[in-house]
DNA sequence: GAGTCGCG
DNA sequence: AACC
C-alpha cells in the first residue's frame, strides 16, 4: 500500500519552479542512468573520489571527482577550476558526451539555450556526508546557470536566497532528478543535509550528484 | 576585517 | 573559531 501510495507520488512528480530562474526537473535524467554510470566507470578509475580541503583547514564529508576540461578544486589555497587533477598531474578525464548532451538538454529545458559546460564535478555522498550552505562564486562566467542531476539514495537539498540567512526551501531530490538554477538565483546559498543511511536498489547506501558549470 | 562548499 |  504505501509502495502504491509512493508510486502513485512518484509518477505525479511535476517540473516545479524553486525561485526565479531555478527549476526542479523530476525523473529528467532516468532514461540516461545506465550510460551515466556505465561512464563513471573509467572517469572515477582515472581520477577516484577523493576528499578535499577547504582553505580554512577542514576535510569535506563529500567525496569529490572531476571530468571535463576543467575540475573544481579546493585546498588550503582556496577554491578554484584547474585543468589538472592534483592527485596525478593529469589532464581530468574527458567529458562523456552524454553528460554534455543530458546537461544542454536539461539547461534548455529549463530556459538556458546558450549553456556550454566546461566543468563536471562529481560528487559521492555517503551516509553522514553533507554540504554546507554555500554560493557556487567560482565560475568566471555569471551569467551560465548551473545543472544537477541526483543519482542513489535521496536527500533533503537546501534551496536559499543570496543572503546567507534567507530562509531555505527543502527539497527532496531522488533518483533522476535534475535541478537547474541561473539568472536571478544564480548566487542563491545552497546545500545538502546529512545523508541518512539508506539504502538505493542500484547505488546501494550512495547518493551521487553530478553538476555542470561554464566557468568562461 | 570579512567571509566561510567547515565545525561546535 | 581559526585561518585567510
């Protein structure tokens, strides 16, 4: 009953505005799931997940890798886009084609016709892994939105204002979803709560977050 | 002093 | 609260 009861949900699931300029596309990306990760496969064999630094000096609970032309880094240094991975000196892995394809796509979708991705960072969040409120400030190009696609266990997204203290909306992102933010919310704070542990029929106790930027 | 993709 |  309950499973009907979700399913039911699950299918009447609408594209639902967040603010101005961000959308929340449920299920968007389900149909490409098995070439996404049939894709990780070498991206994260060439360049594993590994745990960043931030420059005040803490370990991020997310697990993070890059392909793409370039990758977002942080260490005691700062954040930045580097065209190598620091952990091999290596150019980042290629990006797959059907990121760039289910990317566009979805930034079209969402009123971004114009939107070339140059980054996609990857991130793996195990149970307890979150990610603090914050601005996506990095990308050299303010006017490109960004574009996340949630794969695996579901977590709770937080969706705020460009004020550090704007009250948040709470999303729940499930597998497939896809959320799409640029123009007026661009610089809206973001986040994600712990991850419960849970359990995913294809990812096991994983979420998987997948986003894309234009950083020129 | 200002800001914080972190922690208490 | 520490570090930039």
């Amino acid at each position: 009953m309950a499973d009907l009861f979700d399913q039911l949900n699950d299918d009447n699931r609408q594209r639902q505005l967040i603010a101005e300029g961000a959308v929340c596309l449920p299920g968007f990306a389900l149909e490409y799931v098995p070439t996404i990760l049939e894709a990780l496969g070498p991206i994260v064999e060439q360049a594993p997940f590994r745990h960043l630094v931030t420059p005040g000096g803490h370990t991020m609970s997310v697990a993070m890798t890059n392909c793409g032309s370039l990758g977002w880094v942080s260490d005691r240094r700062g954040y930045r886009y580097q065209e190598r991975d620091p952990l091999s000196d290596n150019a980042w892995p290629a990006m797959p084609e059907i990121f760039l394809t289910l990317a566009q796509k979805a930034a079209s979708e969402a009123g971004y016709q114009r939107f070339k991705p140059q980054a996609c960072l990857i991130n793996q969040y195990l149970p307890g892994s979150k990610m603090s409120l914050h601005q996506d400030k990095d990308e050299n190009n303010k006017a490109a939105p960004i574009v996340s696609i949630s794969l695996g266990v579901s977590a709770t997204f937080l969706f705020g204002g460009l004020r550090r203290d704007d009250p948040c909306q709470k999303l729940i992102l499930q597998h497939g979803d896809v959320v799409v933010w640029g123009g007026a919310s661009r610089f809206c704070f973001h986040g994600v709560q712990t991850l419960k542990d849970s359990e995913h029929s294809l990812l096991g106790r994983r979420r998987l977050n997948i986003t894309f930027r234009q950083i020129y």
